[in-house]
C-alpha cells in the first residue's frame, strides 16, 4: 500500500524508527526496522523534519499498541516529494 502526508515526528531509535504521518482525514504511523550501519532509508527517516512531504510505500499491520486506530505501515519504501526546512528563523 501507499500513504501520502506531512510528517508530524519522527522518533528515531537504535534499531526502529517511527514516523507520524498526517493528512487531511487523519494520522498513520510508519515503522521501519533499521538494516545496518549503511541503510540509505534510515538515513532518509533520520534527516526528515516537521512539515516534510512525503510518500511511503509498505505493508498495513495490525497492533493493538498503536494508538492511531491501532494500525500501522511497516515501510519497505519511502519518496520525499518535498523537504521542509528544520528550523524556520525568528526575525
């Protein structure tokens, strides 16, 4: 399946990464399970910011643990269509 939608966080930890999509019906949460110490997607997921577009492409799962409706996308694929800038300055 596909999902589209502004990132809202990103929980980056040691071995998994969690992404917080939003679109205009909702939120979905994205897991992806680190590959090694050359992974080209973790990379990715680690430098996305707040208000980042993107497409995600994966497998829909089913846990109860999930607070968004307990469902979840385990990513397998993710295209950022538009990056945000991470820190907007102050004038």
């Amino acid at each position: 399946m596909a999902v589209s939608g502004w990132v809202e966080t990103v929980r980056d930890q040691k071995k998994i990464q969690f992404v917080i999509l939003r679109d205009e019906s909702g939120a979905v949460q994205l897991t992806y399970k680190r590959q090694g110490d050359e992974d080209a997607t973790a990379d990715t997921i680690s430098g996305l910011a707040a208000g980042t577009f993107l497409t995600a492409t994966g497998t829909l799962k089913h846990d109860e643990r999930v607070k968004l409706g307990g469902l979840e996308v385990g990513l397998s694929g993710i295209e950022v269509a538009g990056a945000a800038i991470p820190e907007t300055p102050i004038a």
